[in-house]
C-alpha cells in the first residue's frame, strides 16, 4: 500500500515473482496480481526459498527506508520544526498501473513527491481522483487516434480512503461532496478528492469523472474543487501548512481561498494579500500566452460566489488580482495572472524559461524591462530511482564506485563516468538498446493483432528494428510545437540514411496529443503514415498509448533522444534528462533544459548553438506559412547533416576491439555532466532551501 515499490526494484520483485505473466499484463500492478493469485498459486510461491527470501528483503528495506535519518533532518529541520508544505496539482504520475496523469506536468509531479520522500521533506500533496485517468490511445488502420475512457477499478490501486468527506462550496447550487483518499508515497501522503458519490447531482460527479475532459466551465469547476476543496480536505485533516506549492495555475483558487480564510478573521485586505503571498511559492510551465487557462470574470464569481462571500471580496478585488488590467472590462481573469499576484516565490522551470516568464508577465508588474520582473528559475529534473533500468544502477556502482540514486541533493559520483570500462559501457548500452528493440515488437505485435492483421504482417512486426542499429527514440506530448513529422521533411534524404545497409539508423515514436487537438492527432497520423513507407517500414515505428512504462522503456534503450520543438515553446521537458544516467545521448534544439545542459561534448543542437531570444526567428508565435516552412526546412537541414556528417559516422566507426570510441567518450561525457545537475532531488532541495524554509 506504500508506493515506495514503484521506484525501489526490491519492492516490485514479490510481486513479479508470484506470478509473471499477470505481473506484466497488469502493468506492473501488486494489487491486481493478488487480486488474481489464488490459494494455490501463494503457496506455491511460499515453498520457495528465492520467493521467501525476496518478500523478507523487500519488507526491511521499506522498514530501513521509513526509519533513517534524512537530508532535511540533518540539514532544515531544527530551523524549521513546524514547516509543513501543501503541493497542489492537477495531476500526478507515480507509476504505469495508476492512471492519474497526461503527460509531462504530471511526470514532473509525481518526481517531486518521490524525491521529497527521499530526502525528507515535511510535505503532503492535493489532488483529484480521476475515476477515467486520461486516456487510452489507439492507432485505427488509418492512423487516426482512437480515444478510449476505461473505468478503473480503485481497488486495485494502493488508496485508503481517510472517512473524511468535505463540502466544496460551488456557486449556488448545494455544496459538492467530496470523500478524501489517500496515497501513500514513501513518506509523503498525496490526497486526492473523489466527487463522484450518489448524494452529488450527475453534474457534479462529473468533477473527477477524468484529467482534461470537458468543457471551460467543467474544467474550471474542476479547479474550485481542487484549489478550494483542497483546503478544506487538509483543515479536515487537522494539516496547517507553513507553505502552498501551486504547481501551475489550475491550483489557482487554493490561493484565493487561504485569503478569504484570513479575511474572514477579520485581517485586512492588504494584510491578508500579503500574508498569502508571503507564504504561497508559484511554479508556471507555459511559456506560451495561449496556453494559459482563462475564463470570464461572470463565470468564475458565480462558481466562487460562497468563497468570496465568506471574505467579503469583491468583485473588483478579484479583477484586480486576476487581470493583467483590472480596469479592462474585456479581460478575462487569468488563473496565471491570480498566482503571479498571490505568490511572492514564483519560478519558471529552466533557466530560458524564466527569461521567457519574465518578458511575458512584465504588465502584471508594472515592469518596462525584463529584467525587473521579480520571476526566477528552478530547472526540473527526473527522479532517477523511478526511471533508471536496474543494469545501469549496477553498472555504475560497479564500474565507477557510486550510488546514482542516493537520497542526497546532489550526486558528485557523476563525475567519474569518463573513467568507466569503454567494453563494460558498451555491454550495457547493447543489452539496453535489445530491450528496447523486444519491447517495441512486442508492442507493435499487440497492436497489429487488435486491427485483426494476418499473420504475415504479425510475423513482420515481430522482426522490425534491429538491435545492433542504432536507435534514436521521439516520444512526448504530440503537440504541434513539438513538430514530431519534422524528421520526414525529406523523405528521400531519410530513406538514405536509414535504408543503409552497412550503417543502419531507426527510429522509434510514442505520443499522445489531446483528444481536442487534432493538429496533433493530424501529426500522430503523418508519423504512422510513415511507418507504413516502403523505404521506412521497419525501420520507422509508432507505439500506442505512451505512457510512464514506453517512457521508461525508451529512455534506457534508446542511444538518442530527438526533440524537435519551436524555441522557446518548450519550457523544460524532462524526457531528455532520463537518457544520459543509461548512456545515451541527445539531439535537440536548443530549448527548455537543453541550454544549461550542452557543453559542446555531450550531445548534439540542432540549428545555430548560439540561438538566442533576441536574434531567434523561432519567438514569433505568429508565423506566417511561409516563415514556419522556412524555418521547419532549415532545421531539418541541420538535423540531417547531424546524422550523415557526425552521428551515424561516431555510432559505426569502430576499432579492432570493435568499440566506437569516440561514440563511447562523447555517451560518458554526457553521463558525466547532465544526471547530477538535471535531477529532481537537485530541483526539489533548491525549492526546499529557497522557498520552503
């Protein structure tokens, strides 16, 4: 019931041993593989030595874990005994078996709870419980999305249900009722409220129906519930945090409903504002103005009609801080805008991300320069205990005497990666990249089956990709920005680079886009159209339904990672962070976290490697067709030239021990620099240092 299994390998090996082929076909899930054991099948498993041996190992090792001492008890907690931080957000992914998450906001999310637990941190999170998750994503015949809403069964997720159900107050329809569950991860218990009981009308059980679904006003109702409700649930629980943590601006109204708290204390409006920003940290992740939640100021007063009663705030108070100008009567109110004015810690997530942030929101500060904005960075990192593959753990302990998931800040061992064994390395990357070459038949096999193809296409599958080649994965979010098809803009070109026999190159994709954004389904689409090519089959695939499993599958595999989006639209993007730690490497633009983490040895840019806000064509969110193709065209130019000139000679040009040296130096050069600095127990001990105590 402890989610500490989910990233400790210890933890998970009962439960795959008790029975394999359940283990596998639940997604990894302990409660469904005992929900399917029966008498027998346990005690068997209790005969043998190895299986009791595994069970007494997992049990002390969570045992150890929850009694030692932590960072933040040796380097916070005399100084802050009483801190307690409340994290909110929208969604989280702690593992593949427990569909709470969409993509990469969610991802980070669930890293930052896990290295909390690891490193101590006095923190309890809030969220919903999404009785549908997300989705389920399937490829039709023709490459259209197929968008499915199961209906998963809470019993076999690790959830407590506390016996405490609160009265979110929703507009002026009777109050929402909502039982809170619980989660354990490691040491931090994430709550989650599940509106979907008999006594609430269908419209209201339809608040934690699914992640994303609906219409504005559903989904900002769904923020009510989250941020109003998740303040209720902890004063139901007896919680008072020293700090609220808004991951992105869906937690707005948590915000809003401390300060009415306070205001209906009878605190002034001035000190009740400051007395919330004082104590509210603020973390956006969209560098992009559209993308920023936005409603009319009539519909949020109604839904927050009881909230706002209760503090006596206005409706012009609220304009205030939810509108860039309050006087504009057009305006809609921001949710962005609302944490920006309630937060005094606020950060954009990577270094050029918040250089970003700050030129966008200069009219909420009253500011004419950039620079006077008062938005910082924290750059996110990956949670290495949930993504790195156990034979690279190995590897690196063995080969160059270092713990890569340590429960500390940082992870100096890095460093000595350049020394390790080059055969050693080696071994690894080509057992690696095999799992991910079986991993991906596997997966093109499932799904061929599913549209009813005959066996030779089955057969087909079962042998596309070839585990000696080298493999470059694309998988994330299929957002138009992303410009996942950017790859095929000469199809000759590629089919050159892949088609050659003495040094083949394929490619592996995985995605989803919004079941709402057809320009990304469109591009799913192009990119599955193009798995079926004459002169790419086999060599080119798509898998369905990415998530946290194809991610990690991919992430250890893979020798590179691609990303092709539009700078500066991607404001971090972790994926490429999980690579390094297995010894990949990557290919990007220069965008998101890749700024702070190329050194010209590790990796590869695509386009001009001193591209920067002011000299790049790439800020224009208002391209014309002609601009975009341009640009599009010149960097699939540098992405090919990559390939042909450096990439795929490195990856081949061996040695008489059959070794590619300088592909082996520039991979642990890459593991050397990037895993200690893009780790979330770097990002979560900068956000405890700077903004928790």
């Amino acid at each position: 019931m402890n989610l500490w299994w989910s990233w400790n390998e210890i933890g998970r090996r009962p439960f795959a041993a008790l029975d394999p082929v359940v283990w596998h076909a639940t997604k990894h899930s302990p409660l469904s593989v005992l929900a399917f054991t029966g008498p027998a099948t346990l005690a068997a498993a209790c005969e043998e030595p190895g299986f009791r041996r595994a069970l007494s190992d997992a049990r002390v090792a969570l045992t150890q874990e929850l009694a030692r001492t932590t960072w933040w008890d040796d380097s916070c907690a005399k100084t802050n005994a009483s801190a307690c931080i409340a994290y909110f957000c929208s969604e989280y992914a702690l593992h593949e078996s427990i569909q709470q998450y969409s993509g990469g906001l969610g991802v980070l999310a669930g890293d930052h709870l896990k290295s909390a637990s690891d490193l101590g941190i006095p923190l309890v999170a809030i969220g919903l419980y999404y009785r549908h998750g997300y989705y389920l994503q399937q490829f039709a015949d023709d490459g259209t999305t197929k968008v499915l809403y199961p209906t998963y069964d809470r019993h076999t997720v690790p959830i407590i249900d506390t016996g405490v159900v609160i009265e979110c107050p929703i507009g002026g329809q009777p109050a929402v009722r909502a039982r809170v569950l619980r989660m354990d991860v490691g040491r931090v218990r994430l709550f989650l409220l599940d509106a979907d009981l008999p006594e609430n009308r269908p419209e209201d059980r339809q608040l934690t129906e699914g992640l994303y679904k609906g219409e504005p006003a559903l989904r900002m109702r769904q923020q009510v519930l989250l941020g109003v409700g998740g303040m209720l649930a902890l004063h139901a629980l007896g919680i008072e945090p020293s700090r609220i943590h808004l991951n992105e601006g869906h937690a707005a109204f948590a915000a809003v409903a401390r300060l009415s708290e306070l205001r209906a204390k009878g605190m002034s409006a001035a000190a009740a504002t400051a007395k919330v920003r004082a104590s509210t940290v603020f973390t956006t992740h969209t560098p992009v103005a559209a993308g920023h939640d936005r409603y009319s100021v009539d519909m949020v007063c109604a839904a927050l009609a009881p909230t706002l009663s209760k503090g006596g705030i206005t409706r012009a108070q609220l304009e205030e801080l939810g509108r860039e100008n309050p006087h504009d009567a057009q305006e809609a109110l921001c949710m962005t805008i609302l944490c920006l004015r309630l937060s005094e810690r606020v950060n954009g997530v990577a270094k050029l991300h918040g250089e970003v942030s700050r030129e966008m929101w200069k009219g909420v500060y009253g500011a004419k320069k950039a620079k006077d904005v008062p938005i910082t960075h924290v750059t996110n990192g990956v949670h290495l205990g949930t993504w790195l593959d156990p034979r690279a753990s190995r590897f690196w302990k063995d080969s160059c005497g270092f713990d890569p998931c340590a429960p500390t800040p940082r992870s100096r061992g890095w460093k000595r990666a350049v020394n390790a064994e080059p055969a050693g390395f080696w071994a690894l990357r080509t057992s690696l990249r095999a799992s991910v070459v079986r991993f991906a038949r596997e997966r093109l096999v499932r799904a061929a089956q599913r549209r009813g193809e005959d066996p030779t296409v089955l057969d087909e599958c079962g042998r596309a990709l070839d585990p000696e080649a080298l493999t470059i994965g694309f998988a994330r979010r299929f957002a138009t920005y992303k410009r996942a098809p950017l790859l095929f803009t000469d199809l000759d070109r590629l089919a050159a680079i892949v088609g050659d026999a003495a040094r083949p190159v394929q490619f592996i994709f995985a995605g989803k886009a919004h079941p709402r954004d057809t320009g990304g389904q469109a591009y799913a689409r192009t990119v599955f159209e193009m798995t079926r090519h004459p002169l790419l089959r086999g060599k080119v695939v798509l898998l369905e339904e990415y998530d946290m499993e194809v991610g990690r599958a991919l992430v250890c595999g893979c020798d590179v990672w691609l990303n092709t989006p539009i700078r500066p639209h991607e404001a971090s993007g972790t994926s490429g962070m999980k690579v390094p730690p297995h010894g990949g490497l990557n290919c990007s633009i220069l965008d998101g976290w890749w700024p702070e983490g190329f050194d010209g040895t590790n990796g590869w840019v695509i386009g001009a490697a001193a591209s920067t806000r002011a000299n790049d064509d790439r800020f224009s969110e208002g391209d014309s067709a002609a601009v975009a193709a341009a640009r599009d065209q010149k960097d699939a130019e540098s992405l090919y030239a990559i390939l042909e000139r450096t990439m795929v000679p490195e990856f081949y040009n061996r040695g008489k021990d059959g070794l590619p040296r300088k592909w082996i130096k520039r991979a642990l050069a890459s593991a050397a620099t990037l895993p200690d600095q893009f780790s979330s127990h770097r990002m979560v001990s900068e956000y405890a240092l700077k903004a928790y105590s």
